[in-house]
C-alpha cells in the first residue's frame, strides 16, 4: 500500500477578509452562492488576494483537481493499493475514497469542493463517506496514517531518481510520500519537519499532478517486480 499525502493543498473556501471584496461578491452574485460558501480562485479573485498571508500559494482547486484524477484512475489505485488523502493550506484534512468519481469537467469539481468544505463530507450515504473533512494537523494525521518512512518529493530535496526513489519506497511496508499541491514556494518548515527523507525527481520543478502520475506509475512497476 502506498500513501499519498497532498499537503498544503491551495483548496480553501473564500476567508473572511477578501469576502466583501468587489471580485469575491460579483463573482457570488453571478453563482447564487453568499461569499462565504464559494471556493477561492485565483482566475476569479486575483485582485482580492493580494494582501492574504501565503497568497501566492492559494487559489488554485485546478490543482489538486488534476492530481485526484491522476492518482484515482490509476492501476494502483484500481487494485486497491493506494490510499489517498490531502491536508489543506488551512489545516483541514480530506480523507479520500478509493472509489470516488470525481468530476472532469472543473467548474463541477469546483461545486463538488465547494459542498464538501461546507457540509463536512461527500456521500451516497452517511455510513459511506466518498470524501471527508476534518480539522486536523498535519502531524495528527500523519500519526493516523501509522508510515513506515515518509518521503518529501521537492525541488529543493536531494537529487535522485524516481527508479531508485521507488525501490525504496517499494521496501517500505507503509511508505508515505509528499507531494505539494500548490502552485510554487517551499514547503513549510513544520511539513518538512514530518518527513524522514527529501528528494528531487528532476532538475527543474514539476507540476505536481505530473509527480503524481510518474510517482504512482514507477511505484507500480517497482512492486509487481518485488
């Protein structure tokens, strides 16, 4: 079973002090919604978001969105030996289930998010949550996750590559890997405090829905050799 961990995820409901700005209630307006229960974008809301802490790193759902279906469409995961899960730039963790279908299209994956950060969950049921929140640390919800060793996938980590990353994840009994959702900038100190081990995979950043799926497809090949 591998572990992926999206940590910092730029997934957040509008904050308090961008909700009367001009960008932030046209755009509620225009959607039926009340400020408040609309997703920070910055396609939408760049102008109300200049003076927010970490800005730079928020607004940008396309991101986890693309990654989620990277990761969810994959063998790995088909087989059952994926288990995914997020932690927000706002400390609220997502667990997410194997078998959710999230939407292509992005403006429905938006909604879909946007229900979810306001009612707690996402369920054809109560008894079987497909996505779930929870206000949680990163360092709580990594002690949940019991990892053998967890990994840091970061431009700023040691050079290796993914082959020999992936041996060694494919030793673990419970690996656990950190790939960062979120545009561009450094991990926070405090996450990087949570792992064992930071690797680079390539000279230059990478999007990271394309670690995603070059981590997941390596992992793969690694253990049907083990």
């Amino acid at each position: 079973m591998l572990n992926l961990l999206f940590v910092e995820a730029s997934l957040g409901l509008v904050p308090g002090r961008t909700l009367r700005h001009p960008a932030v209630t046209r755009n509620a307006r225009r959607e039926g919604k009340k400020p408040e229960e609309t997703l920070l974008d910055r396609t939408l809301h760049h102008h109300a978001m200049h003076e927010l802490p970490e800005g730079e790193k928020k607004g940008r759902p396309d991101i986890i969105h693309f990654c989620l279906l990277e990761a969810l469409g994959a063998p790995l995961n088909l087989e059952g030996n994926l288990r995914l899960s997020i932690h927000t730039l706002n400390g609220v963790s997502i667990d997410v289930n194997q078998d959710v279908r999230l939407p292509r299209d992005g403006y429905r994956f938006k909604t879909l998010m946007e229900r979810l950060l306001i009612e707690g969950q996402i369920s054809p049921a109560p008894e079987v949550p497909l996505m779930k929140t929870e206000q949680l640390t990163l360092h709580d919800l990594k002690q949940r996750l019991k990892p053998s060793r967890t990994f840091a996938l970061t431009s700023h980590g040691k050079p290796l590559k993914l082959e020999h990353l992936c041996k060694i994840m494919a030793l673990e009994s419970n690996p656990l890997a950190f790939i960062g959702a979120y545009p561009h900038g450094e991990y926070r100190p405090e996450t990087l405090a949570e792992t064992d081990e930071q690797y680079s995979i390539y000279p230059k950043p990478l999007e990271a829905w394309v670690v995603t799926s070059r981590l997941i497809y390596e992992y793969e090949k690694q253990v049907s050799t083990n």
